[in-house]
C-alpha cells in the first residue's frame, strides 16, 4: 500500500486518478487528504518522500482551490497559469 498527500479537497472524487509512469500502482480511493494506492506485483518500491506524478481526468471541481496551476512538458515547467481571483 502506498499513501500520497493529496486527496479529493485537491482532486475530484468521482474521477478517480491514474499514475504516471508506473501502471502496478492503481489510486483505489480518495479520502479528504490523502489518495490510497495499492502496488501490484512490478510496481517499484516507493519510499517515503518519493514524488509520484498522476493523470487528472477531471479539473473543473477543483481548479478554484489554486492561485497557480503550472503546465508541465517533459518534466519542466512550461507555463504558470495565474488565478486571478485567489491572488
């Protein structure tokens, strides 16, 4: 089992996430803060700390809780999108 801090106050709940780059660690639910992972066999071993990148398939419930959403391309920052309103 791996637990990430970040749950459905930062991600919407009924879209259930999917990690990048590691297909054997499957998001299995979301509680307020934390999103709880099962490692199938061939995940790699994860240790406390280890940055774990997922897929959002859904945004809109939850892009108000932001003052920046940053666009990555190959692992770089390539633009900071600014809300206005939460500046």
């Amino acid at each position: 089992r791996v637990v990430l801090d970040c749950g459905m106050k930062g991600m919407h709940p009924l879209h259930m996430p999917s990690v990048s780059g590691d297909p054997n660690l499957k998001v299995e639910r979301l509680n307020a803060e934390h999103a709880v992972c099962t490692a199938l066999p061939g995940a790699r071993d994860y240790a406390l700390g280890d940055l774990v990148r997922l897929n959002l398939s859904y945004a809109d419930g939850t892009l108000n809780l932001y003052s920046r959403i940053l666009g990555l391309r190959n692992g770089y920052v390539e633009r900071v999108f600014l809300c206005i309103d939460r500046l």
